[in-house]
C-alpha cells in the first residue's frame, strides 16, 4: 500500500479522499488529516498544540481516542498542549501547569488532580465546572475564585508571577523572591514560596 | 398602563413561549433547515440551558427570537412566540426595537466583535440607555458607572473611558454583560459567552451570571456547548440536535437520569476531572448531519425514526455506524425507557 494511504487509514480516513481539498473535510476530518502529516515521517516525539479544542465534545472524544490508540500502536511520545485540565488527565501520564511563561508545578496526573501543591494548579482545578449539577453546587460553594485577570506577559510581576492573582499570599517573599521548580516529592516539583523547604 | 398588564400577564403564564419554531436559509446550493419545530417556555427568573454541538441550531434559535436574521435569506417561521404577552413575529420593526436590548437583551460569545472598537466604554453604555429612554443625557455617566459596578469591574470610573482593546477578555465580556443589563431586561439570552475566556476568567463569569440571576431575578436563557457550565446555571436544560429538541428536562434529571441516547452520548463523550479516571471516552461515531443536506422539512415525521448521522468521511472502510438516535421526544414522557429498550 502506498505510505500516504496507509497513514490515512492510520487515522480513520478513507484514501479514496486524498486528493480532495481540506474545505472538503469537516473539523474532525481535518484534525485527522492534520495527525496523519505529523505521522507521516514516523516519529518518535509528536508536539500536539490544542489538538482538540476547537472541536465539537463528540469529536473531540473521537480525537482523543485516535491519539490514544495511535500512542499505544506506534510507541509515541507525545507532548499534549492544552488549557483543558480533564482532557489533559484523561491523556496525558506526567502534567506540568504553567503560568505566564513559568512551570509552577510538575507530577504525575493522578497526583496532580489528588493533592495539588500549587495555589494555581488548586485555582485551575476548582474553577474548572462540573457537568454534574450536585456537584457543580458543592464546587461553586467551597472554591475561591481567582481574582482579575491573568498579567501582561510584557510586563510580568517582580517576584512570583502568580502573586498578584493569590490573596493569601506570604507578605515576605512572594512579591520580591521568584520561587524556583523544587522537589517536593518524588517526582513532584513546585515552584511556590509555601513548599520551598 | 399596558407595561403594567403585560408584566401581570408574564407573570401568570410563561415570559417567553416558543412554538414550532423554523427557520431555514436559501443559499446557493439549496435550502438549509437550521431549526426544525423548536418548541419551549420560560417562566420569569428562570434559566432555560439549551445545550447542543455546532450547528445544532442552538444560536440561530435565539437569533430568530431576537428577530436578529435577515429575511430573506432566513426564513422564520413559527406558530407561536409569545414574549410578555406581544408576538415577536408579529409586531413591526419599530415595536421590535422597543422590546428588542430593553426587554429582551442578548450577550454574545465574542465580546471584541460585539463592542465597537472606536467608542469609549461609557459612550457605548450611553447609546444604549439613550436609545431606550432609561434616563436622560446629564445621568449617563452616573448610570454606567453603576451598571459597571454591578458586574463587578474594579474602578469603574477609570473604566468608563478605556476603549475595548484596553480591557482583557474578561472585563470586555463583562461589559457586555453590563450593556445587556442596561435597561433592566426581563429575559436575558447568554450565547457561549464563557467559550472565548480562560477557565479562571470563566469561573469569575459563571459566578456573576448566578450573583446576577439571584439579585436581579430576571429570566435567562444560557446557550452553551458545555454540559459543565449549564449544570451550575441552569434550572432546566433543552439538548438539541439537528435543529430540533432532543430532551428537554429539569437540570438534576436530565444529568442524573438522561433518556435520550443522544444525551446520554454526550455525558459519557466527555473528560472529567471529578471522579475517577475513565478508561476511553465513548465517542460519538461519526458527526451531526450537515444542516445543508439534511432534508427535514415540516412533515418530519414523529415517533420512533432513526436521525441521520453523517459517517466519518464518506467511503470510510468502517460500517457506517448504527443509528441509534431518535426524533424527538420530551423527556419525561410515558414509556420513554421502555421505547428504547
């Protein structure tokens, strides 16, 4: 079979489309499209930026499976970019969370959805609705909501880049001392003046 | 006073009642049929989720019901929408333009395409409560400034003579907010307005809009892709499909006890960050019809008939995938259950 059709049917299309045009395919169609070409040249490490997220949830499931499955086949690596906490649990192994240019925290996905160290990655969680309306009252009742908007990356705060956004924050180094990434156990790093040591 | 006798008839039966709502467009290539027998009420102080994927029919239904397409190309068409007592198919332009931002108000998904990006903040909030006689030209300011305050923008003074490009998308979407509350409206129809904003600033949004619903009381109809959103909004939700309600139920039911295949579909399509980790995600196969080639028309035939579903990519080597939705049906009507079994 020739590569380009085989790497169709990789991703679920039919070959008998290929010498169609991209505004011949829907948006789900056209992300297939898009995995097949980064496939293409088999490698080992695919960068997928927002890969779902102008997609409709019924395809966008479709696209997360794919991925899934294609990780699983062919032994890929893959760097999962998204501003979506759920998809990147239900994806992705490890989850590093940043904030205006900086990691604040890195670990394991179950880890990080469990037992959150960063007051940002708390924030991101808590903020994030629940399609359940009971629960959706529970969260909307126990979680703080994050104050203003995120800054200006032209102009990032001195210290912590977070501590603006953060009311309870620590007076003494937060606004002046940027925190590094440290190990706060195995396999989990933070940067936050409230876990520095 | 006729205001007076209309707030008492909105009171007595729903604000605002839809009946076998249509509207399709002419294009070139042929008829589209975006709404196909829409039907539904809401009562004041009530807010109505209307949950369905892109071209579901969702926003055009509002659209219409603000009277807001062209006619031609769109042509609407129902037997009954009744807000406050008025038929909003029925009045003239110029009545529409009374009703329409006062009574009936409507916040859009992109906030920089809904503010004109030349006037000052205060100036656009200005127009509004001019054009609808809220107060005269020496209480504008004051008014905006109030109005500001209220969605909860910090220094609203300051605000007030900051164009658009100088706010973030969140305070841009709360002016918005602030414009559509300008004029004290009874109904306020919300169309994605969270999609474009970061989950945090979202989170700020969703929280205003329930601050909003209990101080103000007034009814809202919140359209949405997002299950999540609706579920912490929303006392009843409509799902729609192909231009035509799926399941229409009480917000705790329709999450707890969904009945339609369809929704079910869509609950189970979704990630999650409460509960445990699902295995894979049930995607739906395939994906909805094309507005275009379907050809619904009113002698849509009702009971049990399979909904077309567009298989992935025409010729797939896959079997086409089963269809297993059906024509609509209320949810909570006898022997829903059991029609499915």
């Amino acid at each position: 079979m020739p590569r380009d059709a085989a790497v169709m049917r990789l991703v679920g299309l039919d070959p008998a489309l290929a010498s169609r045009y991209p505004h011949e395919f829907s948006g789900g169609q056209r992300q297939r499209i898009n995995i097949a070409r980064a496939l293409a040249p088999e490698p080992e490490f695919v960068v997928c930026d927002e890969p779902v997220s102008s997609l409709d949830v019924s395809i966008q499931a479709q696209i997360i499976n794919l991925l899934e499955e294609l990780q699983r086949r062919l032994g890929l690596t893959l760097l999962f970019i998204s501003h979506d906490l759920a998809v990147v649990r239900h994806l992705c192994n490890r989850i590093a969370v940043m904030y205006l240019g900086r990691l604040v925290e890195v670990t394991e996905r179950e880890r990080l959805v469990a037992h959150p160290r960063h007051p940002y990655t708390c924030a991101l969680l808590s903020a994030a609705p629940v399609p359940d309306p009971e629960r959706e009252a529970e969260r909307t009742a126990r979680r703080e909501v994050l104050e203003g908007d995120p800054p200006s990356p032209l102009s990032p705060p001195a210290g912590c880049r977070f501590c603006t956004r953060w009311m309870r924050r620590r007076g003494i180094d937060c606004a002046r001392v940027e925190p590094g990434l440290v190990q706060v156990e195995t396999g989990h790093h933070v940067a936050c003046h409230l876990h520095a040591g | 006073m006729p205001a007076d006798a209309e707030g008492t008839a909105a009171r007595a039966g729903p604000l605002l009642e839809v009946d076998d709502l249509h509207v399709g467009f002419n294009s070139r290539e042929g008829s589209v049929h975006a709404v196909n027998g829409v039907s539904f009420a809401v009562t004041g102080r009530e807010t109505l989720g209307i949950v369905g994927e892109s071209g579901s029919g969702k926003s055009v239904t509002a659209l219409a019901l603000m009277r807001l397409l062209p006619e031609p190309p769109a042509r609407v068409s129902a037997r009954v929408v009744r807000f406050g007592g008025l038929d909003l198919l029925a009045i003239d332009e110029r009545a529409m333009r009374r009703v329409r931002g006062a009574r009936l108000a409507m916040v859009f998904q992109d906030p920089m395409t809904s503010l004109d990006p030349v006037m000052t903040v205060e100036r656009q909030l200005a127009e509004m409560l001019l054009a609808h006689r809220i107060c005269g030209r020496d209480e504008t300011r004051e008014r905006a400034r109030a109005l500001l305050d209220m969605v909860g923008i910090p220094e609203p003074g300051t605000r007030l003579r900051a164009y658009p490009d100088e706010l973030s998308g969140g305070m841009r979407q709360r002016v918005l907010i602030a414009m559509a509350l300008s004029c004290g409206p009874e109904l306020l129809i919300a169309d994605e307005p969270t999609t474009a904003l970061d989950v945090t600033v979202q989170d700020q949004v969703l929280d205003l809009m329930r601050r909003l619903k209990r101080e103000i009381g007034m009814a809202i109809i919140w359209i949405s892709h997002d299950l999540g959103t609706v579920a912490g909004l929303a006392d009843r939700v409509l799902i729609m499909y192909a231009g035509r309600v799926m399941e229409e139920a009480p917000v705790r039911d329709l999450y707890r006890r969904p009945r339609h295949p369809y929704t079910r579909a869509l609950l189970r399509s979704i990630p999650r960050l409460d509960g445990g980790r699902s295995a894979a995600l049930h995607a739906i196969e395939g994906m909805p019809p094309d507005p275009e080639r379907l050809s619904v028309s009113r002698t849509l035939p009702t009971g049990r008939r399979p909904l077309p579903r567009a298989a992935p990519g025409a010729g797939n080597d896959r079997p086409p995938p089963p269809c297993r939705l059906l024509a609509p049906r209320r949810a909570g009507c006898t022997g829903w259950n059991r029609d499915l079994r």
